[in-house]
C-alpha cells in the first residue's frame, strides 16, 4: 500500500515507522513546513494535519479519488462539507476521534454504562481528560465523543466546560507534560462512585489503528467510522 501523510508531526512520525514495519510505502508526505513526493502516487491519504490545514488536505486528495483516512480533531465545522463531497464524487473517507482499538472499546463500554446510569438519577455524570501541552484543541476530540454519547443517553443538553447547570455534562481538561491521553468518566453520587478510565501509554496504539483503518478503506466508496472497520 502506498501513503500519502498528510501532517508530519508526532503522529506522522509514528506512522510512518509503522507503516514501513507492516510492509507499507511513504509515497508522499504534506506538511506546513515542507512537502515531498506527490499525492497522485498514493493509494491513500492518511491525515493527522492541524485543524486549520484539514479541510483542504482531505479535499485535496478525495478530488484525486483517493481515499483519506482522518484523526485531525478540532475542525468538525467542515466535515458536512467534506462528507458532502465525498458522497457526491463516490469517494471514500474515513474520520475518527480516535483510532486506538482499547479507545473505541472504551466508547463502547461508555456507551452502555450511559444507558444503565440513565436510570438512576442520583448520579451525575462527569467527564476528565489530560493530553501533553501541545495539544491544540480542548476539549479532545475522545472527550468530545464520550460527551456526545453520554448525551444521546440521558436528559443532559449539552457539555461544557464551564461551571454548569442540571442539565449540562461537565468536561474538565488538565494539560500536562508529554501524557500521551488518559480519559476518565465518572458517575457520582452521595452514596458512591462509578468510574471507567482510558489511559494511552504510547502513540502506537493510535498510528497502528489508522494504519488498519487504511488497510480496510481500499476499494471501498463512503463514509465510514473507525467503528466499521472493527465491527462494534
């Protein structure tokens, strides 16, 4: 399989020696500050670019039918446009918050405990994440996956970040050193507390995952999410 990198950071690096290990080819790879081989000679896209450059990274290579796997979080304003164009020109792509397997395990089991909890109203839900002190978007996009479903669930509105209200999830984000991401939620109440964490202890795990991700998506046309590639 030959790559295209769109974004050549900590992940991008990852990536490529990944990649690279599982037989792969680096063909090509687009950065702010450089850029070397050319797209057209991928036969996919792997994007972990900053939010500001993903939009055009991603429609770059769609418009060259190649497929674009994403884990840029922090530009989801775009991604109907994306997904729009994508449909429209039979292309194919990929987005995911996260593609570490135990992650999207964790949104699984997150998932279930919302619906369980949702019972019981004496429990306030609450979510925790800590990332290095590079990272640009906060909440995470995970955090922000973990709230979302947690809404679907139960009677809150929405999250915030913020002091809140009955009816609002709260977020609470630490920035810390090099920590890779540890994701914590939490239901409390006066009684007890039920608590699920995630904690990353490399990047690996989430290099491998959109490795396996572009793997799958060859051949494929649409829209898809790191949940169809592991069938959960």
């Amino acid at each position: 399989m030959k790559i295209a990198l769109l974004g050549y950071g900590k992940m991008g690096k990852e990536i490529e020696k990944l990649s690279k290990k599982r037989g792969h080819e680096i063909v090509a790879i687009i950065d702010k500050n450089f850029s070397k081989g050319e797209i057209s000679n991928a036969d996919v896209s792997i994007n972990f670019s900053t939010p500001k450059a993903a939009k055009e990274n991603i429609l770059n290579s769609l418009k060259l039918n190649i497929p674009v796997v994403s884990g840029t979080t922090g530009w989801l304003e775009d991604i109907n446009t994306i997904t729009n164009f994508c449909k429209k020109n039979n292309g194919a792509f990929l987005y995911s918050s996260n593609f570490s397997i135990g992650v999207n395990i964790f949104f699984k089991m997150s998932d279930i405990l919302s619906k369980l909890m949702n019972e019981y109203n004496d429990y306030k839900a609450s979510i925790e994440e800590t990332h290095h002190t590079k990272k640009i978007d906060s909440p995470s996009g995970t955090a922000i996956t973990l709230a979302e479903k947690i809404i679907n669930n139960s009677n809150y509105k929405s999250w915030t970040l913020k002091e809140n209200k009955h009816d609002e999830l709260p977020i609470k984000v630490n920035r810390i050193g090099d920590v890779k991401g540890n994701h914590i939620v939490k239901y409390n109440s006066s009684i007890d507390t039920i608590k699920i964490e995630h904690d990353a202890k490399s990047r690996e795990g989430f290099a491998l995952g959109s490795i396996i991700a572009s793997e799958w998506i060859i051949g494929k046309t649409g829209v898809f999410s790191f949940n169809d590639v592991l069938k959960i």
